[in-house]
C-alpha cells in the first residue's frame, strides 16, 4: 500500500493545496443551530419547489413543512424519532437530551398553542393526523397545542 500523500500525487494534486482548499470549504459552512418543530436540525431539510424532505440520519422523517422553533447549542442530539405528543415528540427527546448534557436551548419565538394562542400552562408538540387529530406516530404535520386543544381534538 502506499502513502496517501502518494495516493494525492497520482491525481496530480499536492498536499498542500488539498489542504488549503479543504480548510477553506470548511470555514465557509455556517452551523445553524436552528431545529424544526419535527424535532430534527433545519439543515437536515431540503426545500425545493415547495417539497420538503427531513433526512436526520438514515430514517427519513415525513415533515412537509419546515418551522425553526428553537435555538440549541448542539444539534446532534436532535437524532430522535417521533411516537406521540409530548414526552414521546422528537423535539422534546431532543430536548431533554440537550439539558441531560447541560448544554443551552432557547426559544425563538415565545411558545403558544397553535390552535387558541394560550401562552400559559403545558404546550407540547404534537404529530396530527391530516383531519386535525393528535396521532401516537410521526405523521409529518405537527402542532404545538395546550392540554385543553389536545383533548378537544
């Protein structure tokens, strides 16, 4: 086996240069701190023509929208799949992973239930149903919602 300096020298390429270059691609990606309400990385999702596809890991996740909710100061821990509302929404697992590791988180807008607006009490992110009913699976539309919303619907 040879080298990898050998392995760079048969395409032509110097080590140096491959380094200066590989430094400077790595300068220009900005972290996005930024996680949808899906529970997974805004950088995770693409955006094309009004199509979104959330591709966290392996498993692909089926937002169809993409809504930054909150600021966290890792976004690896937000690897999580959805199961239910609350406790069992990716984006509260996130969460509780985050504040497990001591690490920050902040909202970016105040939270409220996205039904009535309350901005008191328990407001949990919710997978719902495309008939507006709180589902126990990712479903690829979420809500955040107040304990009342949740059982009213």
């Amino acid at each position: 086996m040879t080298s990898a300096k050998d392995a760079l020298a048969a395409m032509g390429i110097g080590l140096e240069e491959a380094v200066q270059a590989d430094t400077r691609l790595k300068e220009r990606q900005v972290r996005d701190p930024r996680i949808c309400l899906c529970g997974h990385a805004i950088n995770k999702h693409i955006n094309e023509n009004g199509i979104v596809l959330c591709t966290p890991s392996r498993m692909v996740c089926p937002c169809k929208s993409v809504r930054a909710v909150i600021e966290v100061e890792d976004t690896r821990k937000f690897l999580r799949k959805t199961t239910g509302p609350g406790v069992e929404h990716a984006l509260v697992r996130g969460i509780a992973a985050l504040a497990d590791m001591g690490k920050e988180a902040k909202w970016i807008d105040p939270i409220k239930c996205d039904r009535c607006q309350a901005t008191e009490g328990r407001i949990v992110p919710c997978p719902i149903t495309e008939g507006k009913q709180v589902a126990y699976k990712a479903t690829g539309r979420d809500a955040l919602l107040c304990e009342k919303c949740m059982e009213e619907i």
